[in-house]
C-alpha cells in the first residue's frame, strides 16, 4: 500500500467509527487537495481546542477553498463537526470531508 492509501484506510476506519456513510472518491479527492500537509504529524490533525486553528480552517478551506462566504453558519459547521468528530486526534482529512458534506459543497470537488 502507498502512503497515501495508509492515510486514506486511516481516515476510513475513523469515519466507520464516527457511524458515516461516505463517499470514498470524495474522501480520496478531498484528501489530495490537502496535498502533502496529510503526511506530517502536526498538520495532518485538526484541534478544535485550538481557536486559531479553527479560524485558519475557516479562512483557508471554507472561504478560499470551498468559496463560501464568512458567516455564522460556517462557525456552527465547524463547532458541530468538533461535536460530531469526538476523537482527540482529529485527521484534517475526516475534518474537512465532514466539513464539505455537512455544508453541501461536493460540487467543489467534482
């Protein structure tokens, strides 16, 4: 198995845990728009503890990335994922899938 296969089983057994249906080839397209940040240990995790982390996730994946505009809801999507992804060490790549199916963005990664 490649590297990035590792990491796709990885975050498929976390959404199996979390009780998720998913779509693999939109985790699998999600996770290659995170580019090489999946491979290392801290960039590859998401803490909702930390709020500078959020508003970075906020700026640069719902914002640039997904084109959404800032608002209230895109705080209340990122609170309700901390929520529904209760693991401590939370993998960007589960993260920011739970992130575009809770917002309705797939069309993003089509």
């Amino acid at each position: 198995m490649s590297k990035f296969d590792d990491v796709l089983a990885k975050c498929s057994a976390d959404l199996k845990e979390l009780g998720v249906s998913y779509n693999a080839d939109l985790l699998g397209k999600v996770a290659k728009g995170l580019g090489p940040s999946i491979y290392n240990d801290d960039s590859k995790l998401v803490a909702c503890s930390d709020k500078s982390e959020l508003a970075r996730v906020k700026t640069n994946f719902l914002i640039k990335k997904l084109g959404m505009k800032d608002s209230p809801a895109l705080d209340e999507a990122l609170q309700a994922v901390c929520g529904q992804y209760d693991k401590r060490q939370k993998q960007r790549v589960v993260f920011y899938y739970l992130l575009v199916e809770k917002l309705g963005k797939q069309a993003a990664y089509k």
